[in-house]
C-alpha cells in the first residue's frame, strides 16, 4: 500500500487505477490544475530546474527522492498514510464505533465544508506568494520557496481527490470553484481573508510559514483525527510535508535574527536607525511582525464558543489535535473556564462546556507550539548579550473575534483607550516605514553560495548539498 506509482499519469497510492470513472474525472482535472499553476504559481520560474523533494512512499523515511525538476512537470499526486486495520473513531458521541470509510449522509455538508475550507488555503498561498521568487535572498531559499509552494499544490490535490472520490457532483464542482476563486480577486477571492493579502517580501513569508502554516498543522492535526477515514489518512500525510513548512519559517526568522545580533555586534548598538542602515531588520521591527502575524493567526481557529466546534466534536467529524493524549474522549460533562471581558478592564471566568471550548482548545496547543521558535530565537539573542526578548502578544490582543475582539490593549493584553492605541500603534504592529523599510531590502541574489544581507546564509543546505549548491538553474 505504502509505495507510489509514478507509471500513471496522476501518481498515486490509492489504486486509482481500480475505479475507472473516477481516475477518468480526475485526469480531466489534471490539465486545469496545471492551467492554474501555470497561470498563477510562481511568477517567472516556470521554465527554471528546482532541486525539489518527491515523496516515494508514505512513511516517515518516504522522502528519498531529490533532484531537478521544472515545477509544471513535478509529480503531483494523490497520496494517503496507510490504513490501520480496525481503527476506530477516537472521540465524540460515537467514541469506539469504526471509522468510516464512506461519507455517512447526515455529515455530508459538514464534511464537505471543511474540506473545501481546507482545500481553498492551498492554493491560496501559492497565489499569495507568486512574486516572491523575484526577490528571492539567495537560491537556497529560491528553492525553498518553490518546495513550499508545490506542495501546496499538492494539498490541493489531496483535498480534490476527496470531493471527487467521495461527494459526487456537488465534489466535482467544488474542485472547479477551487480553481476559479483567486487571492485577492474581487468578485471571487478566496474564502478566509488572510489568504486574500499577497505576501510580496520574504520577512512577511518566513512569519507566514511560521504563524499560518502552523495554524495549517494544527487543523490538519484535528481533521487526521476523523472518523473519516480517509480525510484522516490524507491530512496524516499532508503533515509530513507541513513540518517542512514550518521549517522554512523557523529557520527564515533565525537567520534574520542572526544577521540583526551580528550587525548589533558589530556596530555595539541596538538602534534601529544604526541597523537598519547596514541593511538588516532590527529586532524591534521583527517583533511588530510576530504581533501582527501571530494575532491574525489565532483569529482563524474561530470564536472560543463554538456551537459548530461542539457538534463537529461530537459528531466525530473533527477532534483535538493528538487527541491520544486526553483521558476523556467523551467530553460530555468538563467545563472550561473561559475568560471574557468582565466590563470593567479586568477578566471574569466564564464556565463553558468543554465541547463548545474546543476551539479555544486547540488554539492553546497553537500558542504553545509557536513558543518553541521564540525559545530558539531569543537563546540566539541571549548568547550574543543582547538583553532583548522576542514574545507572543496576549491572545486578546488585535482579535476580530470572540469575547476580545476589537479591544484596544497594548501587546501584554493591557487595556487601553481607542486614542491611546491609535497614537501608540506604531510600537505595537508594523508601521508604512517598516513595510517600506523590508521592501527597500528586497532584491534578488540568484548566485550560488551567495545571500542577501538582511539575512544569514544558513547553517546547512539541503538533502547533505552544500549551501552553495546551484539549488535552481536559473533560465
Ligand atoms: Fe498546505
Ligand atoms: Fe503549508
């Protein structure tokens, strides 16, 4: 089950060669997606070779094929982690019952709500990003770039096999639509709206990496809980390409804040006005984007009460992220304390039943997850002396929903007026001279081994090549 065949036209590892009709639908989707991505991947690059990572099989050692490829002839396909025999759904009303491997009718349009919802952020982000190789620091980034992207790409796939495979017509359209909506169009843009913005220089696509494709993680993490058995499997093994997302990210911030502690040493200050004339981002800067970033992140996990979180949970539709590690998979009687402006500045507890909290669940395992780079970040601060710390803002601050939203308070979670966060804005997100600032920095460097100076070169290359290795054969 685990390897792929790349013989067929769409490689695959769920032997779609068996089901005739629906390989035949599939291969008529095929050429609009290369249409799409043709018409808005990456700008510019279509023609180059990118040294990229196809999977050849579905387990964690999977990925043992790298080489160059140009992007419109990578090897997209449908892949699933293989099926545990007898599993059962792991939580909810029907906890122990089997999963399903068909779409039971009264979660139909639940099921296929989430999995266009998912579907559409996939290719959202490769039109987010489709300028960004322009001005791309070096080629290991280049590459890494377009890494990211095609695997969005495939993402894409992963999710229209399923309407196709599973939702009949009503399927097949939907993985039209989620071609013809675009990011940012006007009349048809994409259905979340933080996939609507470009993301047009790279200290805003490593923080996306970071901050959204985590949040990306965790919804996949939730929906590989499903009873749906093959929603399951397809999202177990979109988390094996997500990890490298979230690499991309992790590193992209370290190496800014590399380059930022070695011109503070090098020039014996912290001010921003010095740093950022010798071309790199001062920290202050990166701490207006981690705010920016990370509190429009938590917005996409929904309102802390959830009515619809509750019946998803309780459905088995979708669960927590590991939901192993919890005791009670039932959820019928805990309560959550939730805090809620209580009037008069302060919090006040209010008791929520478990199942409706279960947003607010799984954006707290969000927020701890994003600790781990901040940990990373400020040690690399701490060591070069610098007495800096980077944090997350409070999840209250800069929310368009829930109890908190639209609550003027300073990142520590700190109330204040409207005037006052108007006038003090600029020290809390980034203001039009910072976002002047990075686009002034952003210029192509496209020769090997070589790397813009906002950024360090990083620590290794990739697959053991060196980090001077000619990642993309520019054409
Ligand atoms: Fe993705
Ligand atoms: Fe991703």
């Amino acid at each position: 089950m685990a390897s792929i065949d790349y013989q067929e036209l769409i490689p695959n590892n769920v032997e779609l060669s068996t089901d005739r009709r629906l390989q035949r639908a599939l291969e008529h989707w095929q050429p609009r997606f290369l249409n799409w991505w043709t018409e808005m991947g990456p700008e510019g690059f279509m023609a180059s070779d990118v040294y990229l990572r196809t999977a050849t099989s579905v387990d964690a050692k999977g990925w043992a094929h790298f080489g160059h490829v140009k992007m419109p002839e990578y090897r997209w396909g449908i892949f699933l982690a293989d099926r545990e025999e007898n599993r059962t759904i792991g939580f909810g009303d029907e906890f122990g019952k089997p999963v399903w491997q068909d779409v039971p009718g009264e979660h139909r349009a639940v099921l296929r709500n989430l999995i266009v919802t998912q579907g559409d952020t996939e290719p959202a982000s490769v039109e987010q990003q489709r300028l960004l190789g322009q001005t791309c620091p070096s080629l290991y980034d280049l590459r890494n770039l377009f890494q990211v992207n095609v695997e969005e790409g495939r993402h894409l796939w992963a999710m229209v096999y399923l309407l196709h495979a599973h939702f009949g017509r009503d399927g097949r359209e939907q993985a039209e639509e989620l071609l013809m909506r675009h990011s940012g169009d006007i009349d048809n843009p994409r259905i979340l709206s933080t996939f609507n913005e470009p993301i047009d220089d790279w200290l805003s696509f490593f923080m996306f990496t970071y901050f959204t494709d985590r949040d990306g993680k965790f919804q996949l993490k939730c929906l590989a809980e499903s009873a749906f058995d093959p929603l399951s499997r397809t999202c177990q093994f979109m988390l094996t390409e997500e990890a490298h997302h979230m690499f991309v990210g992790e590193t992209g911030i370290g190496r800014i804040i590399k380059r930022a502690l070695e011109v503070m040493q090098e020039t014996g200050t912290d001010d921003p006005e010095t740093i950022r004339k010798a071309g790199a981002f001062d920290l202050h800067l990166i701490q207006r984007y981690v705010n920016f970033w990370f509190s429009s992140c938590l917005d996409l996990f929904g309102s802390e009460k959830s009515s619809n979180a509750a019946s998803y949970f309780a459905s088995g539709v979708k669960g927590r992220p590991d939901e192993a590690r919890y005791e009670d998979h039932i959820v019928a009687d805990s309560i959550f304390e939730l805090e809620i402006p209580d009037g008069n500045g302060k919090a006040a507890i209010e008791a929520v039943p478990m199942r409706n909290a279960m947003n607010e669940v799984v954006r707290q395992a969000y927020i701890k997850d994003c600790m781990v780079g901040l940990t990373r970040w400020n040690r690399l601060i701490k060591k070069a002396g610098f007495d800096f710390e980077i944090t997350l803002p409070s999840e209250r601050f800069r929310r368009s929903i829930g109890p908190w939203a639209n609550m003027t308070m300073e990142p520590t979670g700190k109330l204040i007026s409207a005037e006052e966060y108007e006038r003090r804005k600029g020290e809390f997100l980034p203001t039009e001279a910072d976002r002047a600032f990075v686009k002034s920095q952003m210029k192509a460097v496209m020769e090997p081994g070589k790397v813009a100076g906002w950024i360090a070169p990083p620590d290794r290359g990739i697959n053991s090549q060196p980090v001077d290795y000619e990642y993309v054969h520019v054409h």
